[in-house]
C-alpha cells in the first residue's frame, strides 16, 4: 500500500513512522517541513503526487490551553486543514484514518464514552477537534475517525515525560485526582493503526473507532503508576509523595472534562486489537528512561 503520514513530526507521527519502517508499505512520511497543512494548496498537489492509498493523518494543534487564545490557528490546523485532506482524499479516492480526541466530550457521562455518545467540547481545542471530525463525514471520503486520549511516548511534550522531570526536583507534587481518563500508549496507538490497513472493510469505512487505554485513572494515579514504576526501576532516588488536588485548585486556561474514559472494546472487536495495555508502556519508558 501506498500510505502518506501527515504531522510525521508529532508524537504519533513518530511512533507511526517507527512501525512503518517494519512493513513493506510505500510510505511518505510528511512534517510540517514536507507538508505544511494550512497551505492546502500545497497540501493538495502533494498528495495527488504521492497518490496514497492511505493518508493517516496525525497532525494537531494540540496545544489545548494555548488555543484559548489562539482559536484561529487551532481551527486552521483542526478542522479547515482537515476539511481540505478529507476533500481531496474523496477527489483521489484514497482513505482518510484521521486522529481525534475525548475532548470532542464534555466529561458528564459516568461511564465510558462509546462512539456513538453525543459531543459537547468545553474547549476551543475539543470544538475545533469536533469540526474537523464533521468535515471528514461530510467530505464523502472513506474514513477512519479514531478518537484517542491521553497520549505519552518517549517522543514529544507529554505528561509522562513532565512527571519524570518535575517528580526528579520535587518530594513532594500536588496533582489533579478528579479528571478521569484512559492513558495511551502512542506505540500502541501506531500499532493499533496499522492494525486496520488489512481490514476488508478499510477502503468502504465511513466509522469512528475509540483507541484508548485499557484502563481508567485519574492524573493523580497515573503520576502514582509513573513513580511506582520509575522508583522500582531505581530511576529516581525517592518517589514523590502525591497530593490530590480537585481541577478547580488548579486553574487552567482551557476546560477540560471530568471524565473523558474512552471504550475501545468496539475498535477490538472489529479488528481484533486490543485497547492500550498503558501501564506496560509506562514500564517500557522507564526501563529505557536516561534522565
Ligand atoms: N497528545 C494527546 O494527549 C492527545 C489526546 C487526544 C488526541 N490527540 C490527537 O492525536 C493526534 C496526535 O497527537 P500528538 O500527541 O502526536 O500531537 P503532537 O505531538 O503535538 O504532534 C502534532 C503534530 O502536528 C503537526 N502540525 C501542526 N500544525 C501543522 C501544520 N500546519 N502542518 C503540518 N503539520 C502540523 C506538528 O508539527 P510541528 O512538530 O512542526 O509543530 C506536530 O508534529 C492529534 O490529532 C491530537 O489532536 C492527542
């Protein structure tokens, strides 16, 4: 298959690129460098270019507290950059697997979101994730919407990483303990990608599919499972006593939702992948963790 990764550069991008290397796939691995996507001229002759069969597309702005204010690149990039992929995806007829978020939620449901659950973003950055996710359905191309959560790798800004480096300088950390999620282990968000390429239904699927982590923890237990781990592992000299602190104690530009758990089972069950095992990846991190 020909398969075209846009946002090579983020997170995801470079756990996808890193399991591309292992597949006989043609694959054009795009940064912003390659393609930048809020020139959707240049977004558009390059795809026809490449002519993909696949165009994954892992890019975002995903900078949730800073699109508050920055509203209009964060729509640029979410949803009118994404409108004009979806569009020429459906012009050259080749499948869109698009990347979206459990902020497209406003977190009041008790239970897992399933993805027939009714949206309701708080923020500019889950509002923008929404219409980018409309474009894609509107588009007429065949898509994947796979929604994830909570995303930590050995790559890029995330909150693994922040922990390991705050928890190194402080015996002591107050973490937010009333946000429930299911981290993902980008990894395994790659891998499970990667999974639907052989799918018969791949190249007629108009679906939103959640890919998240097999369990559920609030910011303050997944800290305690990233110290547990790294204290085991005797990569830090003490493990950092957390204090639980509620989302109001700690005021952040954006919203985000109390519980935005994602259930995957409906991802496993149609193509045979399961959900992330996170704390698995968090051990990997740590074993190859050099501070
Ligand atoms: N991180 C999370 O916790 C999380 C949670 C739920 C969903 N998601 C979604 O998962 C996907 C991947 O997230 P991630 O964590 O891998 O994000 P990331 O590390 O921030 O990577 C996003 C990538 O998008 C690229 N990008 C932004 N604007 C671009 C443009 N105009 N042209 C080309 N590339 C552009 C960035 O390029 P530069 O490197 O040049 O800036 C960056 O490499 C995103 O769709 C995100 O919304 C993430």
């Amino acid at each position: 298959m020909r398969i075209l990764v846009l946002g090579a550069n983020g997170q995801l991008g470079r756990c996808l690129a890193d399991e591309l290397h292992e597949t006989n796939h043609q694959v054009l691995l795009a940064s912003r460098a390659e393609i930048d996507l809020s020139n959707f001229h240049i977004t558009q002759t390059e795809i026809r270019r490449f002519a993909p069969d696949v165009v994954i597309n892992a890019s975002g702005y995903t900078a949730v507290d800073k699109a508050e204010s920055d509203e209009k690149s964060a729509y640029l990039v979410n949803h009118l950059a994404v409108e004009n992929i979806a569009k020429v995806c459906y012009a050259v007829d080749c499948v869109l697997i698009h990347v979206s978020s459990d902020y497209v939620f406003d977190g009041q449901s008790i239970r897992p979101y399933q993805e027939d659950a009714t949206t309701n973003p708080k923020s500019v950055y889950g509002k923008s994730k929404l219409k980018g996710e409309i474009a894609v359905q509107n588009s007429g191309c065949n898509y994947l919407i796979v929604r994830t959560a909570w995303v930590f790798s050995e790559y890029g800004n995330n909150f693994f990483k922040t922990m390991m480096r705050i928890g190194s300088q402080n015996r002591e950390l107050k973490i937010v303990g009333d946000q429930f999620g299911c981290p993902s282990y980008a990894p395994d968000i790659a891998k499970a990608i990667l999974s639907t390429l052989t799918s018969p239904r791949l190249k007629t699927s108009k679906s939103i599919y959640h890919y998240a982590g097999d369990s559920a923890c609030t910011w303050a237990e997944f800290s305690q499972s990233i110290f547990d781990a790294a204290w085991a592992a005797g990569k830090l000299d003490y493990k950092p006593k957390i204090v639980s602190i509620k989302s109001k104690e700690y005021p952040l530009p954006a919203l985000r939702p109390l519980n935005s758990m994602l259930d995957s089972s409906r991802f496993e069950s149609e193509f045979g992948f399961k959900a992330s095992p996170w704390l698995a990846g968090v051990r990997k991190l740590i074993a190859s963790w050099d501070s």
